[in-house]
C-alpha cells in the first residue's frame, strides 16, 4: 500500500474500520507516517457516528504523539541555530510528553507573568544579591507555598512545569526553573546551576554570586555546603560544578528526569522516546 497524496486521506481513514487486521496495519501505518499532515482529517474522524472507527482513529493519534513531538524538537533545537535554547519554549514542549494540552503554554506564561507582578514591588533598589535572594525565596517558598516533593520524588508531574505550577510541588529542577523565570520577567539573573545528583539555582553577581537551594526553600548555600553536597553523594567536587549550566543542557536534564521515571516504571518505550528528544536538543543537526 503505498503512501496517499493527502486528497485520499478520508478515504485512507475510513479504511480503519475494516474487518482484516491486515488492511487495518497497513492502513495505520501509513497515516503514522503522514504525521503532522493527516491530524486535521484524523481529528474530524474521531467525531464519527462510528465507534468502532472513533476508537481506531483514537489509536492512530495517540500513536501519533511521540512522532509529532520529536518533529517538534527537531524544530525547536535546529530554530536556535546553534546557540542556546529558550528554557520557558523548552520546559512547555516537555510538558507535551505528558498529552498535548490546548493553551497550556499561554497558561504558564500567564501564571508567571502573575506571580513577578506579585513579587516585584517587595525589591528595592539598595537590596543586596544575598537580600534579593532571601525575598524572593520567601515568596515562592513561603507565601506562595511551593516546596520539594520529598514524598513522592519520582513523580513525572514534578518534571512538567504547567504540573508544578498548579501543585507547587516539583524537584530541584523545576523548582529552580520557576526562579529562574520569575526572576527573568523582573531582571534578576537567576541561573540554573546543574550539581551532580542535586540542581540548584545562583543569582549572578560579579564579585560574589549567591547559590541558593530551591529544593530545601531556597536555603543560601556556601560554596563550602556545595562541596559538602556533592562529597555527601559519594562524589569528589569539582570547581566546574558551580558553573551556570546553559538552557539546552537543563532541558536535557529534565528529560533524562523523565526517563529515569519511566524505566523504574517499566515504559520502556517512552523512555527510549526521550532519549531520542535528548539527542535531539544536544545535535541541532540530527533529524
């Protein structure tokens, strides 16, 4: 059976409902290849009258999903041209992994935009880094009540960021992207810092940056507690890892979140999903 020109795509759908699982394969098949292009004609199906073929056409676009989400990581990482990526753009199309979700991104964006209207008007223009940092972790920790999920870690929802923001409960990397975000509508260097085992967040000061730890409620880290930190996970400290790590690289680490996730709970398909979105985003290149 060969690939239709998209005039034949109703006829190709209506072909799901045949009796012969051999005719039902091949057609299957072939609108999965179509990808992006057979959605509208899929979707206008998934209203029939008939169940049986609601029910296929339902198959058939569920299968679709990892296939239309890898060409959209394909277009956003090649969009940057090589440079870094943008981490909100990123953290929304990771939250796709989870089922598209209509105005989901326009949600967050105005859930954000909300919460550093809310905090701006407590800087002041005399406040140091230190001072700064210990604002706006009283809001988000304590005023608006996000915390670490320590009782349930493994949770795919602490790795979506629209999840985190309605819960408020996340892991270290969520949690320091919602600073990082507030803290980018308001001017505040706030970047993320990729430990091993434990990401953190910084605000960036010339002379003397100030680490903070969005996990424990934005508890001010030493450089001497990171080192701790990091030999507390069996681990010899290196400099390199109070580095800024860059938006591709935190996206990257998100997924590979989200694949240990899905291994522990045996997905082992959609875990082999993400890994190919995390080669995605470190090559620009592959397709």
């Amino acid at each position: 059976m060969t690939l239709p020109g998209h005039e034949n795509i109703d006829s190709l759908i209506r072909l799901l409902d045949d009796r012969d699982s051999f005719v039902y394969n091949k057609v299957r098949e072939n609108l999965i290849n179509l990808g992006s292009s057979a959605i509208p004609y899929l979707e206008k199906a998934a209203v029939s009258e008939n169940p049986k073929l609601r029910q296929r056409v339902a198959d058939v676009l569920n299968a679709l999903h990892p296939v239309l989400l890898k060409e959209k990581f394909i277009t956003f990482s090649k969009e940057s041209g090589g440079a870094d990526l943008d981490l909100e753009r990123g953290a929304c199309l990771i939250m796709e992994i989870d089922g598209f979700r209509q105005n989901a991104e326009r949600e967050v964006e105005l859930t954000l935009d909300q919460l550093a209207n809310n905090f701006k008007g407590q800087l002041d223009s005399s406040d140091t880094p230190e001072q700064i940092v210990k604002k706006l972790s009283r809001f988000i920790f304590e005023e608006k009540g996000f915390r670490g999920n320590q009782s349930d870690y493994f949770n795919p929802d602490n790795s979506y960021l629209d999840r985190v923001l309605e819960t408020k409960l996340g892991i270290p990397i969520t949690l320091s992207l919602i600073c990082i975000l507030v803290g980018k509508r308001l001017d505040l260097p706030v970047e993320g810092v990729g430990m091993p085992c434990h990401f953190i967040a910084r605000l960036s000061h010339p002379e003397s940056p100030v680490y903070f730890d969005p996990f424990n409620n934005g508890r001010i880290l030493t450089q001497q507690a990171c080192i701790e930190m990091v030999q507390g996970f069996g681990l010899e400290f290196e400099n390199k890892f109070l580095n800024v790590t860059p938006s591709r690289e935190i996206l990257v680490r998100m997924l590979h979140n989200l694949i240990t996730v899905f291994n522990r709970n045996n997905e082992e398909e959609k875990a082999s999903q993400l890994i190919e979105y995390s080669k995605i985003l470190l090559d620009p290149n592959q397709d």
